[in-house]
C-alpha cells in the first residue's frame, strides 16, 4: 500500500469513536430525530407505525456505517470477492434481525421502553419483503446472512420487484391472488443510489465493422433502459461486516430517448418511456415452471447486465489486466435464472474489452459456478431461440458459437453419437427449437453444485449422466442450511435464552456445531421441564395467531402437526389431507371408551399455488372443504381440527415453526431436491414426520431413525413402483377416504374429481396410495410418543441438539472454500 493511502486509512479508522453511540439516551434521541425530521410527525405525537419507521430510520443509519467502513475496507484489501446471483431474495422483515446481528437489540427494548414503547410490538408493524417464492429464494437470504456473519467479502445481485409474491387470499376455500405493493409504506432497509446506474440494452441488430485489419460485431439496440441500483446492507452476527445486497430498478433511459421527442407525438412518447419501469415491476409466482415469457426473458438480461457493468467496472477501479480478473472475481449462479450472465460476460470481453475469444473463454471457464436445485429435466428452463434472437441477438450468436465448440469437443470424446450429441447440445431442435439453460451452465461453469448428497446422485445418474461421464470433476453437493441468527435467535428467543444456558455461552449463534453439547442434558429432568414451558409459551402464542387470523380456538394441549410450504403435488399435502380424512373417520366410528385415547392435534396446513396451477389451487380447496367438516362436526370436538393459514409468508413461518410439535416433509422420495423447512423445525425442536428424501437422509444420519417418524417409499424403489402403480393394490383405507372425497362427503364432488383422479390406478404418479398405509403408520407412531411427554421431549431437545450441520453458515464455508476460492476478510473495529 502506498504511504499516503495507508495515512488516510489510519485516519478513518482512527476516527472510528465518532459513531452512533447505542447508549439508551444517544438512542432515544435519534429515534426522536426521525420522527420529527424522517417521518415528519411531532416527536410529542406519534402511533406505533411511525415509531416503527423511525426505529428502523435510527437501526438504518448505524447499518449505514457499517457498511461503509466494511466496503472502504475490502476496497483497500481488495480481495477475491464473491457476487451470488440471484433472481429471487426471500429476505421476510428486517427490523429485529438486524438489531440481532448489530447487537443492540436489548439497547433498543430498554430505550424504547422508556419512551412507552414495546419493541415487539413495533417489530409487527413491518410488512415482509417477498421477493421470492420458496426455498430457493429464502436460501439465498440466509445465504447472504452467512457471508456476512463469516466476513467473505461477497456481493449479492438481483431484481427490485415493486410487486412482490402476491398476496394469498381465501375465499370460501379458494385461493385469490392480490398484488403485493409492498414499497407503499416506503423501505426503509434499501438505500437509493440514483448515481449508480448503468444502461442496459435490448433488441435491435448485430452488425459487423472492421477492426485493426479483422472483423468486431457490434450489437446495435432497439431499446435501452436504465439500471437504477438500490442497496440493501446484509449485517453480521458477531463482525463489524455488513455487506451488501445491490438489487436493480428500472427506470427509462434518457441515452435512448432522444429521437423519439423529435417526432411531435410528446404525450406518447412519454407514455412509452414509462414502460421501461415493467421490466422489474413483478415478480413471477410460478416456482418451478418456465414459459418461455419475453418479460421474464427481459428480467433474468436486465438485472444480469447491470450487475455485470457493475463488477466490471470495479474491477478496472483496481486492475486493468483483464488476465487478473478470476484471481478477483467468482460468480454464483443461482440456478439457470442468472446463466444469461455467461454469454454476457463473452460479449463484454470480447466485443467491448476486445480480447480475444479463447482469452475471454478461458476467463469465463473460471469464474463461473452454479447451483442446481431440482431433480426433474422438465424442471429445467429453456428459452425459444426466436425469442432470445429478437431480444439479445448478440447473445444468440455467442451461445450458438460455445455451442459449436463444444458439440467438437463432444465428437473427439465420444466419436459420432447422435443420440448424446443431440441431448447434450445447449440447443434443443424440436417444434420449438429453444437454449437449454441448465446445459449452457454446465458446459460454461468449472463447477456444477447440488443442494443435498442424494440430489447429487440424482444429478449424476439421470438429469446430468452425460454430463457426469464427460466431467465428473465438475460435479459436487453442498447441503443446504439456514441461518440460526433468523431461524432460532430472532423467531425463538426463549428457547435461545434456554439453549445459551445450558450449554453456558451464546457462542452457538456462530458456531452451530456447540448445539451438540445439549445431548449430554437432553435426559435432565431440569432441562426437559424447562424447554416444555418455553416451547408451550409459543403454542400458546400460536393459538393466538391462528384465532386472529381464523377465528378458530384451539387448545395448546393437543399435538401440533404442520405442513408449511409451497403447494405442489409433489410436496403431497394432498397425502396429509388424506390422512387427516382417515382420522376424521376413525374418530367418528369409535366407541367412547377408545375416545378418550386420542391424542387431541390441531392439523395445520398453509401455503401459496402457483395462480395458474390448477390442482394445487384443488388441494387448497380441498383441505378448506374437509376442515369445515371437521372443525363444525360436533361428534369430533377438541380431538381433530384442520386450520388453513392464509398468506404463508417468512414472518408466518417465524411464528408457525417455534409453535409446532410436529412437521411434515413428506414428498415422494427422489422430488425434494433438499427441503430447508425441515431444517428450521428441527433447529426449533420441533419432530418431524418424513419420507427419506434430499436433506432429510442426511437430517436422519444426524439424529437417527428413533428420533423422527419416517415413512415411506425410497428413493431407490420409486421408479419400480411406478411401473407396478397400475395394477398395484393401494391400502384399503386409501380407497376408502378417497371414495368419501368422490362421494361428495365434503361437497364439490365434480371439482375434485380431476384432483382424485390423478392419484388413482396408474396415473398415482406421486405415489400417495403407495406410501398412505406407512404414512398411517408413523402418524401412529407419532400419537404413541406424544403421550409420553418426557421421551417426547427428549426427542425434541435431541433433534435442536443434531441440527447444527444444517445452518447456512457450514454451506457457505464449504462453497467459499471448495467452489468459491474466497478467505474471510474481517474488517476491524
Ligand atoms: F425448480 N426450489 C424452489 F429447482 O424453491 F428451480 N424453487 C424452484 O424454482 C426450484 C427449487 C427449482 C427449492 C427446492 O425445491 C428445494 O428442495 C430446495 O431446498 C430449495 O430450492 C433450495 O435449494
């Protein structure tokens, strides 16, 4: 470092005892600042909204300098940093996590108490950032939160959707969908920076001009539009390092707009102008299914573009031998939805930094790694070559040319065969001849990761065997996990306080492997007593909810058994719904004297369908229709209800999973890729009931099988299954509880028909009928162990006990150091 660079280092961090002091008084006077100049309300008058707005206001600015000193710093270092792409941050609410991580959270309680205020309750007044469907977006959220708290110097890209994951409303049992504005209320966790912008470019031609005696394409657009960044700071637990998460806007580009003011036509042209804004004006809802859409096409370009720009151009701040680029950069692709950045990076080498191809293809080659989370090819996205060529012809080209190289490099390998070029190829022919995504990362990254070990044997033996044959180097897993600073210390703070004491330090929160010191007292009499009333505190704070938002009381003395995810026939929350159909029955045909032994549960099942998936939207239907049978069927009472809890969100799950005894994970082996839910009931101490699929083989190895209640088909013995499915005889009570929903025993009978149709005889692709009588067994087993409350406890200290190979952080330091080639870079107080 130059001298003169070092001196002004010194002098910041010399200047470092200028910060915001988090003493109760320094505290309440910022709050009371922002409520006066932020908010603009008397600071002798304001509700708990505005309270909350200038809470958040007051935790902003100290995440602020944060986030300075720790990008001031990594600038000095300059590290290899990480950028993680992704199209989807599922970040939920913001305000107690971050007070968490920047450890002042008791600091705020206290001051806000002396101003008549209740933390808790202003933390309820956030709405939750849905930026994201599933496990995939939330993945990525916990993701970032373990970069930071692991002080990688990482960088997170994506999409500012102004509508978010829309709202899920129910209406007599079935599901609408409202738009979720969720900027109305203003954000106060983003920073605008209207200065960090880049024009990105859409349509139009590709011509060829001469260049120092050879030939350089340059790509002529038909469209520009403006990239507008917004910067989310991502704090730590336990660092000083708060790192960043740069999501993109849209915004009309005045470089484009010129010419079409000369034309007369003002009040059009306007109009058109704001049309740039709906590139990342919504967020699409359909997790797992692609249409080849031109906007969805617009948006993986877009947000890909000005990120790349971006690193780009920080990385000529500091170098300009573009030969240095992969000793500084890693690219994460999440999923296929960012692997536009692949050719994207090509063509700025190439046609803008004027290397050469093999030089810009030998950088691409190391820079690149990427996540797969599915198992199913038709999972895969795929993107007709009409409209990728009227959208990005430039990119077109590219793709075709790595696809010719490559398709030579695949005849020196296997000689002439036809069958595995053609299914190896990026480009699909067919009636739609379409860019096969998955293929293009495959080819283009050093490095291809699966979310859990089964998924990758998945990977390697069916969706990818050619692939694994040709490069079985290139395949890994690293099994996904979830951040314990959300999951435990922010949504669970009593059974932290719990866990911190037993074990004598809080040092967990970094470090999940210490959770394993718990075995040592999961037989204590103490303990046990103890974790049952916290846990029983947050049923009771559960049953609230649910009668807040259902009207429904239930009682925290029965069992409570919950499915909370996405809604997809492969999840199979039509097998629970089944289930919970044969105890309705049982119940309803028992003597009184055998009544009196059924383990009371409150049956509890939400989740969002896709708007366009129809049998998903039949099994919410469905699950509402048995439910007001049940819940209004006085011979039933206390010992079975079924509540649907509508708009399932982050902030839900926060609440829902601390508050459950039971949890269902109960796909059709060989579907869930990994499955994170599991993860944080388990975190919780809640027991799951489960088939032996993605992350739970390896949830099973760490507890063991005596732990949970497994069930069902195995991953291996699928496959023949479906072959048998036809003439296979599925389990007596299978065929009745399904003749009931036939029957019209809960109405609708010709809407549900199609639903029950497709897991009848053959076409029980799902396998449900299969597997119902093992289901009935674990649930068996289940009601056996919940009756015995101590070994039931010690059940669920052993599952918190077993639960720390399943946090982001263990993931994260396994990509930074196998896939990434990443260090810590701490930056110090
Ligand atoms: F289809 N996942 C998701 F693989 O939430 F792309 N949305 C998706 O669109 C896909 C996967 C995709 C989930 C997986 O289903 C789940 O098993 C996994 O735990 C999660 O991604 C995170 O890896």
């Amino acid at each position: 470092e130059s001298g003169e660079g070092k001196a002004k280092a010194e002098r910041m961090f010399s200047l470092m005892d200028g910060f915001l002091k988090n003493d109760p008084i320094s505290l309440q006077k910022d709050i009371l600042d922002h409520v006066e100049y932020t908010v603009a309300r008397s600071r002798f008058s304001f509700d708990d909204f505005e309270a909350y707005q200038a809470v958040s206001h007051s935790v902003r600015d100290r995440l602020i300098e944060r986030w300075h000193d720790t990008h001031a710093y990594f600038k000095r270092k300059d590290p290899k940093r990480l950028y993680f792409f992704s199209l989807e941050f599922l970040m939920g609410r913001s305000l107690s996590n971050s007070v968490i991580n920047l450890g002042v959270r008791d600091q705020y309680a206290d001051a806000l108490n002396q101003l008549g205020f209740e933390f808790e309750v202003l933390a309820e007044q956030e709405g939750d950032a849905a930026q994201g469907n599933g496990g995939l977006a939330r993945l990525s959220a916990c993701q970032m939160d373990s970069l930071a708290t692991m002080d990688f110097p990482a960088w997170g890209y994506g999409l500012r959707y102004q509508y978010g994951l829309f709202r899920q409303v129910i209406l007599d049992g079935f599901q609408h969908e409202q738009p979720d504005y969720w900027l109305n209320f203003g954000n106060p966790w983003e920073i605008e920076r209207i200065h960090v912008s880049y024009a990105v470019k859409f349509y139009g031609t590709v011509e060829e001009q001469d260049l120092n005696g050879g030939k350089r394409k340059v790509w002529v657009p038909g469209e520009m539009v403006e990239a507008v960044a917004y910067d989310n700071p991502i704090p730590g637990y336990g660092t000083r390092n708060t790192i960043n998460l740069r999501l993109w806007a849209a915004k009309p580009s005045d470089l484009y707009d010129m010419e079409s003011y000369g034309t007369g036509d003002y009040i059009n042209a306007v109009i058109n102008r704001q049309k740039a804004e709906t590139i990342s004006s919504v967020l699409y809802p359909d997790d797992r299914s692609y249409q080849g859409k031109e906007l969805r096409l617009k948006q993986q370009y877009f947000f890909v573009s000005a990120s790349v720009q971006d690193i780009i151009r920080r990385f000529k701040d500091s170098l300009n031998d573009f030969n240095q680029f992969p000793e500084k950069v890693a690219l994460q692709l999440n999923d296929t939805h960012p692997s536009l950045a692949i050719p994207e990076v090509m063509r700025v080498l190439v046609d803008e930094e004027f290397l050469s191809w093999k030089q810009a293809w030998d950088i691409v080659c190391k820079i690149f790694s990427c996540t797969t989370h599915t198992v199913v090819p038709e999972g895969l996205e795929k993107i007709p070559v009409d409209l990728l060529g009227s959208v990005l012809p430039r990119h077109l080209q590219i793709i075709f040319d790595i696809n010719f190289s490559f398709m030579e490099e695949l005849k020196k390998h296997f000689g002439l065969d036809f069958n595995r070029l053609s299914q190896m190829s990026i480009v699909e022919e067919g009636a739609v001849k379409s860019i096969r995504m998955a293929n293009l990362s495959i080819v283009c990254c050093h490095t291809v990761n699966g979310v859990s070990r089964v998924h990758l044997d998945i990977l390697k033996t069916k969706v990818f065997k050619d692939f694994y044959e040709l490069w079985p180097q290139k395949f890994h897993y690293k099994t996904n996990g979830v951040t314990q600073r959300r999951w435990l210390v922010v949504s669970n703070p009593g059974l932290c306080g719990l866990i911190s004491k037993w074990l004598g330090t809080d040092a967990w929160i970094r470090d999940m492997d210490l959770l394993m010191g718990l075995r040592d007292h999961a037989g204590d009499a103490e303990l046990q007593q103890e974790w049952k009333m916290v846990r029983r505190i947050n049923k009771i704070r559960l049953a609230e909810f649910i009668d807040a938002m259902t009207g429904m009381m239930v009682s925290p003395d029965a069992m409570f058994d919950v499915q909370i995810k996405r809604i997809h026939e492969y999840k199979r929350q039509l097998l629970n719904i089944l289930g919970i159909i044969y105890r309705y029955d049982c119940i309803k045909n028992m003597k009184e004297s055998d009544r009196r032994k059924v383990v009371p549960r409150v049956c509890i099942i939400g989740g969002k369908a896709a708007p366009g998936y129809d049998m998903a939207k039949k099994i919410i239907k469905l699950c509402h229709a048995v439910g007001e049978t049940i819940n209004n069927d006085s011979d039933i009472d206390d010992l079975l209800k079924l509540v649907f809890i509508p708009d399932f969100n982050v902030s839900v799950a926060e609440l829902v999973i601390p508050g459950s005894d039971l949890s269902q994970h109960i796909s059709t082996a060989g579907h869930e890729a990994s499955g994170t839910g599991s993860m944080k009931f388990l975190m919780n101490g809640c027991l799951l009931l489960a088939t032996a699929d993605g992350a739970t083989i390896e949830i099973i190895e760490e507890i063991g099988e005596d732990n949970m209640f497994l069930f069902g088909a195995k991953v291996h013995e699928v496959p023949k299954l479906r072959e048998k499915a036809e003439n296979h005889r599925v389990a007596l009570q299978f065929a009745r509880v399904l003749r009931m929903v036939r029957d019209g025993y809960f109405g609708y009978e010709d809407y549900f028909k199609s639903l029950c149709d497709s897991i009848e005889g053959g076409g029980d692709f799902y396998l449900l009928g299969n597997d119902f009588a093992s289901y009935l067994e674990a649930q068996a087993a289940a009601d056996k162990a919940f009756v015995d409350q101590e070994r039931w406890t010690k059940m669920s200290i052993l599952s918190t006990a077993g639960s720390g190979r399943f946090s982001s952080d263990k993931t994260v330091g396994e990509y930074a150091h196998q896939t990434w080639g990443i260090e810590p870079c701490r930056c110090p107080f």
